[in-house]
C-alpha cells in the first residue's frame, strides 16, 4: 500500500489548497493519505544567523522526515503575490539546510488553485522549475481555475475534464 503526504503550501485554516491536496491524495488506489497542516510546523523565518545561533529547528527535521516516509507526495500551492505563500517558503528554506534534495526523489504530484482565472498557474510554474533540483520526481501537475466554481467540498473537482486531468496523472503514479 502506498503512502500519500498531501498538504496545501498555505497556512489558512480554510485552504482551498489544502481541500485541493487531500482530494487528490484521497483519489490514489491502495493507498493511505497522510495530510499535514503547515500551522503545524511553524517556525522562526530562516536566516543564516538563526541557524548558526540555533541550529535547524526540531520542526524542520519532522517536516523532513515526513517526506521521506512517503512513497508520493501531493502539494497543493497557494499563490501570494504570484510565488510561493511565506509559510511554505520558510518551511521549504529549513528543510534545504537538511539536504539540497529536499524531497529525497519521491515522485510527486504539484497542484494549484485560486478562485481567479489562472489557478495559481505563476506559483505552479515555480515549483515545476525548482523542484527537480531539490530532488523532487514531479511526475505531473494541475492547476484548477475558479476553486469556487470547479470545485465541491462533498464531490471534489466538479469539471469532468479537470477532473480526468488529475485522474490520468495519479494513474501514472
């Protein structure tokens, strides 16, 4: 059986990315899903001097560990001012100070979603580019345009073709 870590990069209480991610975590055949909060690992923001003084901080080495106990990782970006919300980041800074290969080869799949038109396709791009750098298999992404119109929180994505998107990528998985 397959273990999913799914998250939404967001640290709203009512993420529509967060909803997005255990979605689709939930979508995967033998399979368990483990969704994490990012609320749940909040540290002090990443600088230099913070890690020499303190060391990486007992959260970052968690969040890490997370992910390397997972056999996929779903991630499901909000987008702040056309990149990545400062809670991700600073999560994502932490962990790089662990290993440069931040997501340690795991395949993933990288989601995002707005109520605007674009679906958090600037945020979405950024990862695509970074991630593979940062030891991530990206195996596919979506980006779903209008949450409030193309998604249901009893029956997921709403929109046939979307929906088959997201399907036939967690197929090749």
């Amino acid at each position: 059986m397959k273990k999913i870590l799914a998250f939404g990069a967001s640290s709203s209480k009512k993420s529509i990315n967060k909803q997005l991610a255990t979605f689709a975590a939930h979508q995967f055949k033998n399979a368990s899903a483990e969704i994490l909060d990012l609320n749940d690992y909040e540290m002090p923001i990443y600088s230099m001097d913070k890690e020499k003084e303190d060391g990486i901080p007992q959260l970052a080495h968690d969040f890490y560990h997370k992910i390397g106990s997972a056999d996929v990782i779903v991630i499901s970006f909000a987008e702040h001012n056309g990149a990545y919300t400062a809670a991700f980041k600073n999560i994502f800074d932490w962990i790089s100070r662990i290993n440069s290969k931040t997501f340690q080869e795991k395949p993933m799949l990288l989601l995002a979603t707005s109520p605007g038109d674009r679906g958090g396709s600037s945020v979405l791009e950024i990862a695509n580019n970074r991630f593979t750098f940062q030891g991530g298999d990206v195996k596919g992404s979506l980006s779903l345009p209008n949450f409030n119109d193309n998604f249901d929180a009893e029956k997921g994505i709403t929109d046939p073709e979307l929906k088959k998107q997201l399907l036939d990528i967690i197929a090749s998985i």
